[in-house]
C-alpha cells in the first residue's frame, strides 16, 4: 500500500491587506508605518488558553540510536518509554536520529528563501484544492475564517510521487534527500509503536499520521497537557513528534491525539518544518481489530478513508480537534 508523506512549511511572521492570499501575512508584517493589528488578525483568547506553563514534568525524549540497537534490554526500554509518550503525552522529542544537522540547516535555509520569493513567483503555486500536490497560502482555511492565523504556508507531497516548486534554486535537492532521511526514521518509530501496542512489529506501518517538524530555533510550539498548554522547547539538532488522529484512532483511544499551537513573537519570523506520514488516500482508518478483541472494547471511531479524512480536516475551520471528534462513536 502506497503512503502519502505531505510536507508542510510554515512561517509564522513576527507581530509588529493585500486580497492575494499567498504570503499575505509576511506583507502584512513587514507593511510600513504598521501600528496596529488589524481586526481580520486579532484573536481574543479565553482563560483557557491564556493558561501557559513551562511545566515540571519533563518531555518524553526518546533516543533513535537505542530503538534501533543490536541490544534487546536497549530497544525494550526505549518501546517502554514509546508507550508512556504515546499514552500520557502525544508528543515526544526524538534524538539521535541521524539526520544530518547540515541537511536540517539546508531545509530551512531553502523554505525561508521560498517566503522571500517575489509574490507574483509564489503566486504559481496557489493550489485551490485540499489534496493539491503544490499549494501555497495563508492562514488555515481562508475561506470560513473570520480571524486569520498568523501564518504562511508552503504544503507539498514528496509521496509516493515527489513534488516540489522550482524555486529557490536548490529547494528540491534538499527536499528530495530530507523526506527520505526523515521517512527512515518515521518507519523505525512505528515499528516501536506499534510493538508498544502488542502488535506486529510492522502493523501500523502503513496506516498510521505521524508528524515530524523541524523548527528554525525561534521557539513558539505549546501543547494541551493535563489542560494547559505546555511550552516545548526542543533539543538542539532533535525531531518534535505528534503522535497524530489516526494513531488514537487506530489504537481505538488509547494512544492520545492533543492538541498543539505556535505563537508568534514581536521580534523574529518561526519558520516550521513538518512531514506527516499517513496511509494512502484510499485507504480506510479503523481501530485495529486485534486491539479490540484482546480487550474487549467497541470501537470508539467510525472508519473513514483517510483522503475523505483529509479533505475533511482541511476544508473546516480550525476548531481544536473537532475533525477528531466527528468520527468518534
């Protein structure tokens, strides 16, 4: 079964309109005379999520080059540890993976001189649909908003046919060899997973959303933990995971989907990095039947195909995980 790995870049510009949408809000940013925001751009956030904490409790870090040892103890520990992120957190720092910091470096060099392209050059790649293999834009989904996020983006899918713009100069060279370094490492840890569930090593290997990003160093990224959002600030040169919808999902709500942010600033542009690596977009999301006969549950979720999933997610307004919500039972 084919997958489909999209890769998202996005650059969140720094706080201090054109009716185009690509790019509109790093025009808006860098607008002369600016001095004040905009009401299209201005959220009001409730008690709830004004609650931030740089919590006690330290992420779950987990070591690449210990899952993939020789040493059964090792690998064991590091499938424990899996479980206890997947289960408790949702999210999990992974380091060691042996990706190339070069090559890390490369990837974000080349997204931000995509933003720094002239707009009429980024304005080729404004896709129109959800499931474009090439789509560049703003915001989440322009066309429901009423307040727009403070973002750009950039959404490609490098499989299983490897998409990219033509410009800058060496974005696709990059891009080609990082989704392929990333990919590795993407199905080493659903190896890990889906042995921390009690299944096969290679059960959810193919059917299973598992994100990866990549940021420029500018923190911003918060998560929902125990009802507050958590500042992550990651470890040099390491992955941030989120264990994804289709992973609880299929472990039928074990393994928890949370939600997660980014923040902007008043003084740098966040520029994030993320692949997501899912099923094929005919293929049907359920929770796995085995899990469900050893314990005796009913499925919590519906099945759908994850392209109608997609689609789905995609077209609504960003409302926390109430995409997640309309397939639960």
């Amino acid at each position: 079964m084919a997958e489909t790995a999209p890769l998202v870049a996005t650059q969140a510009s720094p706080t201090t309109p054109s009716k185009r949408i690509t790019s509109i809000i790093k025009l808006l940013a860098e607008s002369p005379g600016l001095t004040n925001i905009p009401s299209t751009h201005t959220f009001t956030l409730n008690s709830h999520d004004q609650v931030v904490s740089d919590t006690e409790e330290p992420v779950p870090v987990i070591d690449y080059s210990l899952l993939i040892s020789s040493s059964p103890d090792q690998r064991s520990k590091i499938i424990h540890d899996l479980r206890k992120a997947c289960q408790y957190w949702g999210f999990f720092m992974v380091i060691n993976h042996g990706v190339p910091e070069r090559l890390m470096r490369s990837m974000i060099d080349a997204c931000r001189e995509f933003f720094d392209l002239p707009e009429e050059e980024k304005q080729e790649y404004e896709g129109k649909h959800v499931l474009d293999p090439i789509r560049c834009g703003t915001s989440f989904n322009t066309s429901v908003e009423k307040v727009f996020c403070w973002r750009d983006f950039l959404k490609l899918f490098v499989h299983p046919v490897f998409h990219s713009p033509s410009k800058p100069a060496e974005f696709s060279e990059n891009l080609l060899e990082y989704s392929k370094r990333v990919r590795e490492v993407a199905r080493e840890l659903l190896k890990g997973i889906s042995e921390s569930l009690g299944l096969g090593t290679n059960y959810i290997d193919k059917a299973l959303n598992l994100e990866q990003g990549l940021q420029n160093g500018v923190s911003g990224l918060q998560v929902q933990h125990k009802g507050k959002w958590v500042n992550m600030n990651g470890y040099p040169n390491s992955f941030l995971v989120n264990t994804g919808d289709h992973l609880e999902i299929l472990s039928n709500g074990k393994y928890k989907s949370v939600e997660h942010r980014a923040v902007v600033n008043k003084k740098a542009a966040r520029i994030s990095l993320a692949m997501a690596h899912g099923p094929s977009l005919d293929s049907v999301v359920t929770p796995a039947p085995e899990l469900l006969d050893r314990e005796g549950n009913a499925p919590a979720y519906i099945e759908m195909k994850y392209g109608k999933y997609l689609e789905l997610q995609q077209s609504s307004k960003l409302d926390g995980k109430s995409c997640l919500d309309q397939v639960r039972i």
